[in-house]
C-alpha cells in the first residue's frame, strides 16, 4: 500500500530533509507539502494524507492549532526543535515526534512504526489525539482568537469581538460584528477555555460577551432577556443568574 | 581633598578678622577686659568649628573609626586647650588679666568637644560608609547585569530551537549544497565565539555588536530562505561608537520572532544605526504588523531586560520605544553618542 504523506512545516529547509528522507522509504508518496497552519488546513482537507509530518513552531498558526482543526485524522508524526512540555504529552499520549535535526535512523523507526499503524486497526487514535488536545489546551491561558474555516477560507475572530456563542448540534455558531460564522467546538470546551471574567454562560446553549451587554429586561416573576448592544435579544436562563451577576454584580 | 590647605587658610583668615573686628566691638561696648573673655570663648569655638570642618572634608576611612575617632577627639581637645591657654597666659603676662588661667577651669569648658567630636565623627563615618556601599552595589548591578545579559542571550541562543533548527537546516544542505552547509557551520561557529568572546566588557565597539547581528541574520536567513529578507545600514561615523555588550542582538531576535516566525508571508528585518547630533540611534524594522505586535514586543522578556541595562548604563539618558512603521513595527534605541576608548579598540 502506498503511503500519503504531507509535511507541514514553515522552514523550506526543514521540509527538504523530510522529502530526502522520506526518498529513502518504499511505496510513499508525498501529496501535499504545506508552509504554514493556515495553508495545512486549507491544503489537508483534499489531499487525503494519511500520514502527516507536522512542525509545531510555525507563524500565524502553530501545530497543536492545526491539530485542533483537522477535520480527518491522519496519523501524525509531530516535528520540533524542542518543547519539552510537548515532548512529555507526546510521550503520554504516544504519539510519535521527531526531534529536529531529524536523526535518519530515528526516521525510519517513526515511519516503520506508522505503517504498522495503519495497517492495523486505529480505533483508539482520534481519542489518543483529542487526550492531546485536551492536555496542551490545559497549559493554555484562556483562548484569545477562534479559528474559522469556511469556503476553503480560515480566518481568524478574536474572542473579544464576539457577541455572543450559541450552541448548534455538534458545533458553535459564533455571532460577531453582525455576522455568524459556524465553528466545531463544544460548549463545554468554550466554557472552560474563555477568559471567565467576561464570558459568561447564560443559558445552557449561550455564552454571551459581559462587555457587550447593553441592558438587562426583567420580564415576569424574576426572568430577565440580555440585550446587546448590536440588538440581540438573549434569554437568561434562570439557574445561571448566578454566574452573570459573579460577573456584573447583583441585580 | 586638593582644596584642603586653601581652605584651612581662608577659614583662619576670616576668623583672625572676625576676632580682631569683635575684640573692638567689644572693646567699645564692655570694656577690655569683658571683650578679652569673650574673644577666649570665641578662640575656642574658632577651633570647634575648625575641627568640624576638617572631620567634613576628610574622608574617613571604613575601618578602624572608633579609634580614629578618639585620636582626633584628644587631638582637638588639646589643641583648642593649648590655645586658650596660651592666649589666656599671654593676657595675663602682659597685666590685662589679674590672675593666671585656671586649668580646671578651662577643662570644664572644653569638656563638651569630647561627646560632639566622636557624635560627628559617627555621623559622618555613617554617611561615608552609606555612600561606599551604594556605590559598591551599583558596581555590582551593573556587572550583575551584564551576566545576565549574558546568560539570558546563551540561553535564548544554546536554546534548543536556534541550534537544533540551524542543525536540521545544515542536514539538509550537506546532501543538496555541500558549500552552504559549511558556510552554515562557520557561521554558527563564529556566532557563538562572539558571543563567548564578550567576557565581562560593559562596552564594546558598535561595529562588534553589528558584526554579532549579521552572523545571526545569515543564519536565520539560511533558515526561512527567500521568505526572509534582512538589512543592515550603518554609517561609518556610528561603527565606533560605544554600546553595551550585547545589547543589539536581542532586539533583532525580537524582531524576528515578530514577523517571520509570527506572521505567515514574506518578512523582513532591518537593521540600521546612525548618529543623530550626540545621540547613536539604532532602530530595528520588521513587518510582523502593528497593532498585535506591540503587544506581542512589550510582553518579551527581552525588551525588558533590554531597558533594564540601558537604563543602569545611561540612567534616564536613553529612549527606547516601539514605533508602528508602515505594516510592521519599529524599535527605536537612541543613546548618548560615545566613543571607544583607545585601548579597547585597539
């Protein structure tokens, strides 16, 4: 079986040694060769790789960032200068890194081990790699900009500029300067990686942005509505009252 | 100290004048023999106050203060004892005084010089002893800081990512450019003997620290390639002036991690250093964006670091700011314009 495989990675040089490397390897075919986050993600999604050589330092977005996005899951060899908090997930999660400069024996120990992989089956993997997620998500302080992809675009929303979050299925739908943009996170990952000091949880499908809270309308028996100030009218849900006036204060 | 002998003169001969000018005053006023007792009293504080003044301008030496003190102690006591009898004796011999001088008398009134000679003989130990030790730790910041500098740019440099990734970029270009490889490897090599070679100077030749810069820009341009544009502009008359060590290096660093390692697309980072009237300027430009980045600049350590040491080694008589410039940012550092001294440009 052929292998396809990708190399994502910002330094010219650096994807150099992974193409000469990987001419030393039977049966592989190199599909896709990206210089940065947003190019992977734009480039991945067709090129069906299932192998994926992935730098983590890398301008505008980083490895773990990319890895955050993949919408498949190839199996990933993660390529570093060093990043000893990275190296100790890898190593917890096993999943498999190269230290740069890449070392040929190591090389080929990382790709016997990958197609071993492959061929065998790969229930556990997506886990393996959301356990790693999770794990760097934690050493993060509170997420600053949300990743969007949409029509072969990715850009980028800084969370400060959003109105307000709305749970959708499966995804997010993001309201901000009048627009809505549809993203794949979950509530609870929202929840726990938002600056807490000004998102606030008001309903168990919305988080809203306390700093574009224009007023609070009480309606019946003690129910308010959050109003923005671009006009949205949100419901506030009465169990999280709370949560809003840690952040406002009473009302 | 120099000053010593001549002001010794001065005070004297302002204090003869001022006795003899009183000594007719008083003369005038309560008769000779109540002008001849005042004029001993004003004899003897003249020596006080001599003494006082020599304790003020000598320098006391740290060690040994409580026995210095006591010597200079028993010395002005005699002194101003000696010389109040002396004149009291000379009154009495030329018959405008009935009776000879009494010693116990003129004991009990010199008595008080043996508490206020050692009281300002503390004090001034005390502020002598305060200034030597500030001065002692200011020496010590400033040598503590460029260690730190040091240390702060081998780490940033020995750094896993600098070394490992110019490491990978040298693999690659053994098998395709036998030439650049080397060229790579010298480079590294001279790179990180400038940066051993420092030692503990406080200040080098500007030229040094342009030449420390271009290694590392040659490098780093090895690395991202055709992505990566670098300058370096530097006017003849500016090559000689006088920085701290190390001090340009990081901020092309900064520059660098700003753009090319931020911000993906073509970078850029320009180095440039030109004298301004008596003022060195020296600005680093990189595209990275403006508003972000500036954000992104401050909250280096670095930068900080950067204005730490600029600051020990000029106090307030330096700026360093961060400018938006076009689609990037601008570090600008403009320090009092110095040369070398002879014997380390040498």
């Amino acid at each position: 079986m052929t292998l396809r495989c990708a190399i994502v990675d910002d330094e010219p040089l650096a994807r150099q040694r992974i193409r000469d490397l990987l001419a030393g390897e039977r049966n592989v075919e190199i599909v896709a060769e990206c210089e940065d986050g947003i190019a992977a993600l734009q480039t991945l999604p067709s090129a069906a790789a299932d192998l994926l050589f992935l730098d983590i330092q890398m301008p505008g977005l980083d490895g773990f960032e990319v890895l955050r996005e993949l919408d498949s899951e190839p199996v990933i060899i993660f390529t570093t200068a060093f990043d000893s908090y990275a190296l100790r997930a890898f190593e917890a999660h096993a999943i498999d890194y190269l230290l740069k400069p890449i070392d040929e024996e190591r090389f080929r120990a990382a790709m016997a081990r990958a197609r071993r992989f492959l061929e065998g089956t790969r229930e556990e993997w997506p886990a393996r790699l959301q356990a790693l997620v999770e794990r760097l998500d934690r050493r993060q302080e509170s997420l600053r900009r949300i990743v969007v992809k949409s029509a072969g675009r990715v850009f980028f929303i800084d969370t400060c500029e959003v109105d307000y979050f709305e749970a959708a299925g499966n995804y997010v739908r993001v309201h901000a300067g009048g627009e809505t943009h549809l993203v794949r996170l979950t509530m609870q990952t929202l929840d726990a990686r938002l600056d807490g000091r000004v998102f606030v949880r008001i309903h168990r499908s919305i988080i809203v942005n306390s700093a574009r809270i224009a007023e609070l309308q009480a309606r019946t028996r003690g129910d308010y509505d959050v109003v923005l100030r671009s006009g949205a009218r949100l419901e506030l849900q009465r169990s999280y009252r709370p949560r809003l006036q840690a952040v406002l204060g009473d009302f | 100290m120099r000053r010593l002998p001549a002001l010794a003169v001065l005070f004297a001969a302002t204090y003869a004048a001022g006795v003899v000018l009183l000594l007719i005053l008083f003369d005038w006023q309560y008769g000779l023999l109540g002008a001849l007792h005042i004029n001993s009293a004003l004899i003897r504080s003249g020596f006080w106050c001599a003494a006082l003044a020599l304790l003020l301008l000598m320098r006391v030496p740290p060690r040994h203060w409580l026995l210095d003190a006591a010597l200079f102690t028993l010395l002005t006591i005699a002194a101003a004892f000696a010389g109040e009898y002396a004149y009291m004796h000379f009154l009495f011999a030329k018959g405008w005084l009935q009776e000879p001088p009494l010693l116990a008398a003129l004991i009990s009134v010199e008595a008080p010089l043996a508490v206020l000679m050692p009281a300002a003989m503390a004090g001034r130990y005390l502020a002598v002893a305060a200034r030597e030790r500030t001065r002692a730790l200011r020496v010590h910041e400033l040598e503590s800081r460029l260690a730190e500098a040091r240390l702060e740019l081998l780490r940033s440099q020995l750094q896993p990512h600098f070394l490992f990734n110019a490491l990978n970029s040298v693999a690659t270009l053994i098998r395709h450019d036998a030439a650049g490889a080397e060229a790579m490897l010298a480079r590294l090599g001279r790179f990180y003997a400038i940066a051993a070679a420092t030692e503990a100077r406080q200040f080098v030749a500007l030229r040094e620290e342009v030449g420390f810069v271009r290694e590392y820009l040659a490098i780093e341009q090895i690395r991202f390639g055709a992505r990566l544009r670098c300058e370096i502009e530097v006017d003849d008359a500016a090559s000689d002036a006088a920085v701290p060590a190390l001090i340009l290096q990081p901020l092309a660093e900064n520059a660098i991690k700003h753009s090319v390692a931020r911000v993906p697309g073509p970078a850029s980072v320009v180095v440039r250093a030109r004298c301004d009237g008596a003022r060195l300027v020296l600005t680093v430009d990189d595209n990275g964006g403006a508003a972000a980045g500036t954000s992104a600049h401050s909250d280096g350590v670095g930068l900080a670091n950067t204005r730490r040491r600029l600051a020990h080694a000029y106090g307030s008589d330096f700026a360093l700011e961060l400018q938006s410039a076009g689609s990037g940012t601008r570090l600008r550092v403009a320090l009092p314009l110095r040369t070398m001294p002879e014997k380390a440009v040498a």
